[in-house]
C-alpha cells in the first residue's frame, strides 16, 4: 500500500444518547484505524469520527430541555466524546459540524455542485416529517403516519434547492461496474445498484424561518442546508476540503463505515455529491450489521430489549464489550447481542485460552529457569504452521473482516495450548534444553497472538506482552 489510509465512521445525530449501534461502529473503525496503525505506521493512517449537529430535529430537542442550541449539542457531542473515551476508541479527529470551519468548508463544497451546474431552485409541496428530515410520499404513509416515527407529517409548501441526483445514476453504476468491490458486504451490491437507478433529484435546503439552526445557502440567506448535504462534507473536509488542498490529496478518497439504514446516502448521494465536486468516489464502503435485542428482534423501547452501551461496560468492562462486538457479533451482518454469548465467548476464548496459555508459559519458563522470547531461534516446522495462521488473520484483517481475524487468533492460541499438551513441558524426563525448546517456541506464538488481538483489546494485549517481556506472571482474564 503507498497510500495513506483514512477511515471515517459516520457521525451520530446529537438528539439522544449513544446507543450500542454506535458502539459498533465506533470500535470496529477504532479497531481497523489501529490494525493499520501498527501495519502503516500512525502517521500512516487518520482516523476520523464526529458529531452531526443541524436540523429541525435538534432544534427542537434543544428548545424541549430549554437550552440554548449551542449547549445542547455542546452537550451530547461532548457525550459521544466520553463514549469514545470509555470505549478506547482513539481518533486523530472529532469533527463537529456546527463549527465555523465546518460551516465555511461546506459552503464552498455547495460552490463546487452549484459551478456544475447540478444545482436548482423549484419550488415544493408536500408532507414533511421532521423525524426523518425529509418530504416522505403518500405512498411510504402508514395510516397517514410516517411508518419510522409514527407522526403524522406537516404540509409544506416551499422553495427549496435541488440537487441533480438523477444525473449521476450512469456514473455510479460505471463506478459500481468496474469496482465490484467497493462495497462490503458485496450481497449488498444489488440494493445499492437499485437505489441508483431510481434516485431522483433531492431537495437539498431549507426555509431559514422553518430552520433557524442551520448553514446559510451561499448567497441565499432565507435558504439553509439540509442537514444531510451539510453532514455528508465532513468526511473530505476533515483531510483539507476547503482548507488544505495537498491535505486531501494525500489523504482522499478512504474508507467509510456505516450502517444498514445508511446504504443511500453513503452509496448514492455522497458519492453523486463527490462527483459533483469533483472529488473521487469513495474508496471503500463497509456496511456493518445491526445489533439486535437478545429476542433476534430490532431493539426498540417498546419492545423492552434495548442494551446499553454504558450498562455493559458498568457490568463488564469496556474491553470484554470490545471483544464480543467485535468477535461474537457478525462484521456484516445484523446478530442479536446474548449477554450469555458475552460470557462464554470471554471465557473461552480469552480466558481458557489466550490467557491460560500465557499464564502456563510465564510459570513453566519461571519454575524451570529456561530462557524465552528469543524468536531468532524458533523451530522450523513450528514457526511455518504459526506464520501461516499469522499471514491468514493478517489477511482477514486487511479484508476488514474483524470477526473473522479474530476467530483465526482464537485458532492460533488453541494451537498452542494443543502444542503445550502434547510436548508437555512440565514433564521430568525432558531435557533443560528440550523444555527450553518447547516454551520458546511458545514465547513466539503468544507474541503473535498478542500482536494479533491489540486491535481489538488493546489494553489487556499491552499487559500481556508486558508480562511475557518480564516473565511476570499475570492472570490477565480474569473468568467470568
Ligand atoms: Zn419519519
């Protein structure tokens, strides 16, 4: 790879608290961001995660707990900043889109689509639900409701900026078609093509007397942006849109993290959006599942299965969390969340293994007064059968295939323990240097495994492989 790597997750809404979805997201970027980090070396790779912070939605809220604007979003922005920090999620960015910086930059993004002409101005009637922040039609009505917020939407009649959507439908689908790999999971690959083949142009502002809480339309102050034109730019102006042209270019296009319910404007209208602009598509899109109630069932309030991130953490940990959403919960596909699930794969797969195996060698290299971690001096047959898993999760990890890396690892310790059974190094009968043999051979591997599993619990891996450096032992995972 000689380019430089930028992940972005997409920027949570600042009208409610962070939810176990974000958490998702936020640790599964967290954990590419580092596997990359240690590959690319950290000047390598630029992490980017944020707050959305426009829109009706917010204003309301806001006036609802009788702040002002600007302290509410200061408020939960700050919110998602602690979760980041609780979840070990460390970015190089927090992008906050109600910043001057940000409002400049989006302006000139709108200059660029307005200079190509892809923007108009027509006037629009309709049914307006401010829960989704947009017109909704009389078909997605549900007896007269929208069906996501179950509100009965406003009549408006205003004018409104458009943008050319539809005239990008040829130019995605070429892109699709000669980058199949762009979106992950690539079943997902048919819906998006169906979404741009009916996209339609969208309106892309707003009445400023509808929407006080919003950027200005470039020489059109009655108009302000609509919420999702002016989120979307973050993601180029945080490497240098508007700002630092040899920024983005060292840095555009990256890798965009989202969820199921994002496919449209990640796929369709960002990318249309960077044509427009004249910028590069995006250079890979990942889609992660969702995490469902323990019922298999969307978590929702009435349905009483709603897990909080914050509950978790309180009960477990933030790195047993990390470790489940990451390796108990599908990278791609949507799996419940099973506390029992939890418990079981920490134990097994963390405590029983990995961590058993570390204990054992630490111990067996103590009592028997043998030197370790000399990795220059590895059995032949036992270093190939190790490096080959090593390369297989390295591989899975380049793939963003989390769950799967992290499986292989799993593999790689149970190999170990296998190894350690069979040679019994405990055994009298063996030779100081045959022991020695067998526990540096194993120094090696917990050394890998360590390396391996940093993504994704970086905490305990750097007390492990402070341990094995010392020879001190630790129980590390401690069963739950
Ligand atoms: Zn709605």
């Amino acid at each position: 790879m000689d380019k430089k790597l930028y992940i972005t997750t997409t920027l949570p809404y600042v009208n409610a608290e962070p939810h176990i979805g974000h958490a998702l997201e936020f640790v599964q970027a967290d954990t590419i961001s580092r596997y990359f980090k240690i590959k690319l070396g950290s000047e390598n790779v630029f992490f980017n995660v944020g707050t959305d912070e426009h829109g009706q939605k917010i204003f309301r809220k806001a006036k609802e707990e009788c702040l002002e604007i600007q302290d509410f979003v200061d408020k939960y922005s700050q919110r998602f900043k602690d979760f980041c920090k609780l979840f070990l999620v460390e970015y190089d960015s927090f992008y906050r889109t109600s910043t001057k910086e940000h409002h400049k930059a989006a302006q000139e993004f709108w200059k660029k689509c307005q200079d190509n002409g892809d923007i108009y101005k027509k006037r629009y009637s309709g049914r307006y639900c401010v829960g989704c922040e947009r017109f909704i039609t009389e078909k997605e009505l549900v007896d007269g409701k929208c069906p996501d917020h179950g509100t009965e939407p406003e009549f408006r009649d205003e004018e409104n900026y458009f943008f050319k959507l539809s005239g990008y439908r040829d130019h995605l689908l070429n892109w699709l078609k000669s980058n199949p790999d762009i979106l992950k999971p690539v079943s997902k690959l048919e819906e998006l093509k169906s979404i741009i083949s009916e996209a339609e142009d969208i309106s892309i502002s707003r009445l400023r007397e509808n929407l006080p809480w919003g950027i200005e339309v470039p020489n059109d102050p009655e108009q302000v942006f609509y919420v999702w034109f002016d989120a979307l730019t973050n993601y180029a102006i945080a490497v240098g849109f508007g700002s630092d042209e040899k920024r983005l270019n060292e840095w555009w296009p990256g890798i965009q993290l989202f969820g199921p319910d994002n496919l449209r404007f990640q796929g369709c209208i960002w990318q249309s959006m960077l044509a427009s602009a004249g910028l590069s598509q995006t250079a890979k899109l990942l889609e992660h599942g969702m995490v469902l109630g323990s019922d298999g069932r969307k978590m929702s309030k009435t349905l009483g299965n709603v897990i909080s991130p914050f509950d978790q953490e309180e009960k477990y940990g933030a790195e047993v969390v990390r470790f489940y959403l990451l390796s108990g919960i599908s990278t791609y596909s949507d799996s419940p969340y099973k506390e029992e699930d939890l418990v079981n794969m920490y134990n097994s797969r963390l405590a029983n293994n990995f961590g058993n195996l570390l204990n054992r060698v630490i111990h067996l290299s103590n009592t028997k007064e043998v030197n370790i971690n000399r990795y220059d001096d590895v059995e032949e047959d036992f270093k190939t059968k190790v490096d080959s898993l090593k390369d297989e999760a390295e591989s899975l990890y380049d793939q963003y295939e989390i769950a799967l890396a992290s499986e292989k690892v799993d593999m790689l310790a149970d190999f170990g323990n296998k190894y350690i059974t069979e040679k019994e190094p405990w055994n009298k009968n063996l030779t100081k240097e045959e022991v020695e043999k067998i526990l540096n051979n194993l120094s090696y591997l917990l050394n890998i495994v360590i390396s391996l599993y940093t993504p994704i619990i970086p905490n305990s891996c750097s007390k492990a492989s402070k341990a094995l450096n010392d020879r001190e032992s630790i129980i590390l995972f401690n069963k739950i």
